[in-house]
C-alpha cells in the first residue's frame, strides 16, 4: 500500500514537470511580450512628448588662495621673514611682495630706502595693474624725522587706492602679514562686537558704560529708580544709597550722565575763538578811543591858540600896554594849563 502511495507521487511529480517544461518556454514569451507593451505605453505617455530638461549650471566655489604665504624673491634677506611664524612662505614669481589671499597683496617698503629711491614705490604700484582688490603698503618707519615720507605716501595710497600698514619693528611688519592672512576667510561678524538684542540688553549696555559699573549695579540701578531718565536725574545722595555703589562709583556715573557731550578740545577751541573775537572787539574799541582822544586834543589845542591870538594882537609885542603885559605873563599858564589837561586825558584813555 505504500509502495502504490510512493509510486504514484513519483507519477504525478513527473507528470508537473514535464507540463512545467512545456509551459515554461509559453510563459517566458508571454513575460517577454508584456514587459515590452508596458515599455512602449510608457514611450507613448505624457513623459514622451516633453521636453528633455536639462541642468542647471550652478556657480563654482569661490576660488581660494594658496594656503601658505607667498614671497616675492626680492624679499630675500628681509628681517621681516624670520618674523613669519603662525604660517608657512614659500617664494613665488609674483608682482606684489606678498600674497595673502585671492585678492589680497602686499608691497614692502622702508622709509630708508624711499628717501634714497623715491621712484621706487611709485613704479611697484604701477605693476600691480589693478589685480588685487585690497592692496597694503606695509612701510618701516626707521627714520626719526618720517613726517614728511608719510605725508607724500598718504597721498600716495588715496590716489592708488593703497591701504597703509605702519610697523616700527619686523617682528611687527610679520604680524601684520599673519594676521592678514589668518582673516583671509573670515567673515565680517568676527572682528563686529556683538550687538543687544533687546532693550534690557540695550539698557544694562548704556549704564555699564562708565568704568567700574557691572551689571548688577545696573540692574540694581533700573530697578530701583524705575527708568533711565529717574536715574539719570537723581542725586549723588540717592544714588549713594543702593546696594553696592560707593563714592567713586557714583561720582564716575554722575559725570558720565552730565558731563556735556562736546568734546573739551572742541569746547577749548571755542573758548580761543571767543577771546580772540573779543581781544579784537577790545582792540577796535581802544582804537576808536585813541582816535576820539586825539581829536579832542586837536580841538583844545586850536581853541587855547585861538584864545591867545585874540589876547595879543600881532605888532604889538615890542610896546605893549600894562594890560597887554599882564595878558602876555597870563598867557604861559593858560598854556601850561592846558598841556596839564591834555596829559590828564592821555592818561584817563
């Protein structure tokens, strides 16, 4: 009985095979055909008639600069290389002395040299032609009397668009160079300080203005006068009595809130200008003095000649009468008199 089971799985086992091997090749076509009608339906749809969209372009990163310093080789020798510590340099044909970045050059200069090659500088600039956005001057000031090499190079650079770098030493010249190129990529936010965001910010910000107020005396400030404008109006006595304000503290934040905001210098200068307004009203006015007292002293004289002249007539001084001899001795301290008076009104003018 089992043989008869097993014999008759073996049957019915090759029977599906064999009607497998013979369907197989049937079904293989039909796979074959249907994946074919879908790819023409697909070929005949909506993405057929489109058009083939292409690419947009996209902007290339920005073009960064060598990563190490780059040195002209007319800069072999110079002090200033040694100072170079933070980056590496390597020489390179280059127009500028130093490269710090894509658009950042340097030229080298010493005030020395400029007073010996004044023509030196003006045709190295010329060789930049324009390449570099920001172009530095970096100028050794190794002479005492620099004044007048600034000048003409200040003008220099206004005209060129040169941005000058002064440094007294080469281990300042090569910090300048480091620094420059350390900032090649940063952005403007790293050298902004950092803004309040809201008004309490703002507030605490205005009161720690004046040195040695922190915060907390600010917040104990505010908080207890109310506002600014109450703070700002009260007394040293009242001020004196917060928690932690002492005598210097509140005599820096009183001058701070009443000292005038004009500049002292400027407030000199206007002090100066009204005196010397003054000292020229001053002198107009004793010139017109001088001027009256001189006419008055003109007019005295002419009067006290007039009056002599009617005394003693003229021919008469060789014989004249008792009377005429008496006007005749008169008539020297009358004038005596009058000089007297005129000296009086020289003095009193």
């Amino acid at each position: 009985m089992a043989d008869n089971t097993a014999d008759n799985g073996d049957s019915s086992s090759s029977l599906a095979r064999r009607d497998g091997l013979q369907a197989g090749p049937s079904h293989a076509a039909q796979t074959v055909s249907s994946r074919a009608n879908d790819d023409a339906t697909n070929n005949q749809g909506p993405a057929a008639s489109a058009k083939v969209q292409q690419p947009k372009p996209q902007a290339l990163p920005q073009r960064s600069g060598p990563s190490s310093i780059l040195v002209s080789t007319r800069q072999k020798g110079n002090p200033v290389l040694t100072a170079i510590r933070a980056h590496a340099w390597e020489y390179s044909d280059i127009p500028a002395d130093f490269i710090l970045g894509a658009t950042t050059c340097a030229l080298f200069l010493s005030l020395k040299y400029h007073r010996l090659h004044p023509e030196y500088i003006y045709n190295r600039i010329r060789g930049l032609q324009g390449k570099y956005n920001l172009r530095l001057l970096l100028t050794m000031v190794d002479i005492e009397n620099h004044e007048e090499s600034l000048k003409e190079l200040s003008k220099t650079s206004l005209i060129n668009n040169v941005t000058i770098i002064l440094a007294w030493s080469a281990a300042e010249a090569g910090r300048w160079l480091e620094l420059y190129k350390t900032y090649e990529h940063a952005p403007p936010t790293a050298i902004r300080s950092q803004q309040a965001r809201g008004d309490g910010e703002r507030v605490i910000e205005f009161i720690t203005t004046p040195r040695s107020i922190n915060k907390s005396d600010a917040v104990a400030l505010v908080s207890n006068f109310g506002s600014v404008r109450t703070a700002v109006n009260a007394q040293p006595e009242e001020v004196m009595l917060l928690p932690g304000w002492g005598e210097k503290k509140v005599q820096r934040w009183c001058q701070a809130v009443r000292e005038p905001f004009r500049l002292q210098k400027a407030a000199k200068r206007s002090l100066i200008r009204d005196d010397a307004q003054a000292g020229d009203a001053n002198h107009d006015l004793s010139r017109d003095i001088d001027m009256m007292a001189e006419a008055e002293e003109e007019a005295l004289v002419e009067a006290a000649t007039e009056r002599l002249q009617s005394a003693v007539k003229p021919g008469v001084w060789g014989a004249a009468p008792n009377g005429a001899s008496r006007k005749r001795a008169a008539s020297p301290d009358m004038t005596e008199g009058v000089m007297a008076a005129l000296a009086k009104l020289r003095d009193n003018g």
